[in-house]
C-alpha cells in the first residue's frame, strides 16, 4: 500500500471561486492564473473547471504549451513576457500573448521574423520596482513598439505591491493614469487582493473602469486563498477551499509527563497524554518551520501539531479527541489542510501557512511531487 498521503482538488470550489471573481469585477475579463502548476494543483486538474475564464496567464511557456495541448484556443499570457529571442518563435506560432517590460524584449520583438504580428501587453513599473518600464520611459517604449510591424496590439498592464495591505494602490494606480492617459488599449491592473479590496470602491478620480477594467489577473482568490489574511479570511471573502491534503494516523504513542517528542525534544509532555504520528512531513511540501500549535485536524476535530517536523511524519495531540471520546488510532483521518472528507470540517491553508510564518500561496506551490493527487470525481 502507498503511503496514506493524498491530495484532492476540488473541482466545483474552483468554479465557484472563479464566480466570485466575476460577481466582484462584472465588466472584466478574468485571467485566471495558472503559473507554478497552477499553484500547485495541476494545470490539466484545474482546466476543466477553469474554462469558463476568458484566458489563462502564467510565467512558463511550457505551461502555455500544456494549455493549447488540452485545445484551449482562448486567449494565454506570459506575465514576464520572453526569455530570450527564440521564445518569440512559439509565442507567434501558438498565438501566445506576452508582457514587454524591458527594452531587449523590444529589441528581440524587432528582430523577429514572425509568422504573424503580436500582441503584447506593456507593463509599467508603477512603483513596484520588480518588473516594467519607469514612467518617464513608457511612452517611448509604446511608441517603438507601435511602430513595429511585428506588433499587433499593443496592451497596457502594471502590478501592485501593497494591494492586500494598508498602503493599498492609489499611488500606483494615479501612476498608472498619468504615464497612459491618451494611449489607447486594453488595460490589466488588478490581482486577487485587488479585485477583492479594491475594484469595488472608486478611487478618487479614478473610476472603477479604469481599474478593474479590461482584465483583471487573479491567482490566490481562485484557488482559495485570503491574499490579506489574517485581516480578512477566505470564507469571509465568499472563496472555498480548492485542495485538501490529507493523510493517516500511522503511530501512537502514550506519553508521561517530562517524555518529549521528535528531533531536538522540541516539545515535552508536562500531563499524561496521547499523540499521533502522522504519515506527512517537509519532503511532502509541509513547512518545516510549522511549530508546536499549528492547526491539524485528525478525525475532524480540530487540534496541533507537536514537536519538530520531520521528513516523513509529524506528531500531533491526540488529547482533544480522548476528551471528546471521538476514537482515534491507526488509520485515523488526517487533514493538512482543506477538508474532511469524512466530517465536511474545515481547515483554511491560510491558518496553517499564518502558524508556519507564510502564507498559503507558497504551502499550495510546495505540495512535493511524492504526493499523489486523487483522481477526479
Ligand atoms: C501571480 C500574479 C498575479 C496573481 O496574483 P494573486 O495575488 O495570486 O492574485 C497577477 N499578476 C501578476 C503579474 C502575477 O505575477
């Protein structure tokens, strides 16, 4: 028998988040971000639920390659644009739309015998400092860029840094105003926390067009995550769940007061008690760094984890349940995070990833290649 560990995707929280997406920004079209696998659930799992979106974004032209394997014929953008020239080549050939956001992304677009004329969505760096032209060089950079006959369409996008939190985006996005007033084309502004925040409650001068309109990018909202938690949690936000990771209790042990537990007797019993050791551990993506106290659910009920994690277990306290009188042992039900399946009890990655000092973007990025995902419903 495999190890017990298993990950399960959840089709219908997919789609429904993606209907949140479009009850909150009803005049956009919605990106829904797939990079990092589809942070971490699998691009070909989350497809069938997803195609509703009106395109998919991501870094990796692979994973742009696996969308049009699976017949998406539906708009997909690389969100950091090209790599090198020869990148250009596959972009012209499966009508990928890229970012430009650097001046030798121009100069590999002018040299590039194209099959057919791009489109490209220029990125201004609006304040984030990590990707895009500085405002004072955008407007050149669009007019090179129009004048080539390599492009097409020329899009205008930028990124924020401080959506979820309290600097907010007013200064970028007033950035953002002055250095495209009079340029034409389709303009890409808001990620998850944005569209959640922001796209609902007009800046001063700024109308809710500009900012939500014409595609908003979202990533975590999708996939189940509060990008401001603990502000705000993700049911909170109307988001549901997307992946449980769950597994078994493999181990039991009965402690004494003074007995400690796992590497470096990182916790130590000061009354009688149960624990149970898991079958999950770093090298199945589970942070390492999560300490005594974060949150687990074993049959249901909730409790937390003792002592170090290791590569391959995890002790958890089983004493909450003895309380209760809900049995517990070998083969009892684990959950990481997501849901029993058993109990419908929920546990929010966002909690786990707050206990481990992250946040659930990179838990759901790191789910380990040894952990198999369950087959579809
Ligand atoms: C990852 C990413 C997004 C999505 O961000 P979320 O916070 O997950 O919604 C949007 N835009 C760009 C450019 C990104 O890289």
């Amino acid at each position: 028998m495999p190890r017990p560990i298993l990950a399960t995707v959840h089709p219908e929280a997919l789609e429904h988040n993606l209907n949140q997406a479009r009850v909150r920004a009803p005049d956009a079209r919605v990106w829904a971000v797939v990079k990092a696998n589809a942070y971490g659930h699998g691009i070909e799992r989350v497809f069938p639920a997803l195609r509703s979106a009106d395109g998919f974004a991501m870094i990796d032209l692979a994973e742009a390659e696996r969308l049009r394997a699976l017949d998406w014929r539906g708009p997909l953008l690389l969100l950091e644009g090209v790599f090198e020239p020869r990148d250009l080549e596959l972009c012209s050939r499966l009508n990928i739309w890229h970012a430009v956001h650097c001046t030798e992304q121009i100069d590999w677009l002018a040299a590039h015998k194209t099959h057919a004329p791009h489109r490209v969505f220029l990125k201004l760096n609006s304040g984030m400092n990590r990707l895009g032209f500085r405002p004072e060089a955008f407007r050149a950079a669009w007019a090179r860029l129009n004048a080539l006959p390599q492009v097409e369409e020329i899009s205008l996008m930028t990124h924020f840094s401080d959506a979820d939190g309290p600097r907010g985006i007013a200064h970028q996005v007033a950035a953002f105003e002055a250095a495209t007033a009079d340029l034409p084309g389709e303009r890409s502004l808001c990620n998850s926390a944005a569209i959640l925040r922001h796209a609902q409650s007009p800046l001063r001068g700024v109308g809710v067009s500009t900012l939500a309109a014409d595609w908003v990018r979202e990533g975590i909202a999708l996939y189940g995550g509060a990008p401001d938690h603990p502000e705000h949690t993700a049911a909170g936000w109307g988001l549901k769940p997307t992946m449980s990771l769950t597994t078994k209790v493999i181990g039991v042990q009965s402690l004494q007061p003074g007995d400690t537990v796992g590497y470096g007797s990182a916790f130590t019993a000061d009354v009688p008690m149960r624990v149970g050791v898991i079958a999950c551990g770093y090298a199945d993506g589970y942070p390492r760094h999560a300490p005594t106290g974060t949150p687990v659910l074993v049959s249901g009920v909730r409790t937390r984890t003792v002592g170090r994690v290791s590569m391959d277990m995890i002790a958890v306290d089983l004493a909450p349940l003895d309380a209760a009188g809900v049995p517990a042992g070998i083969g009892s039900e684990v959950v990481l995070w997501g849901v029993s399946p058993s109990t419908g009890a929920e546990l929010p990655v966002d909690e786990v990833a707050r206990s481990a000092g992250t946040i659930s973007y990179e838990l759901l990025c790191a789910v380990a290649p040894r952990v198999p995902f369950a087959d579809p419903a």
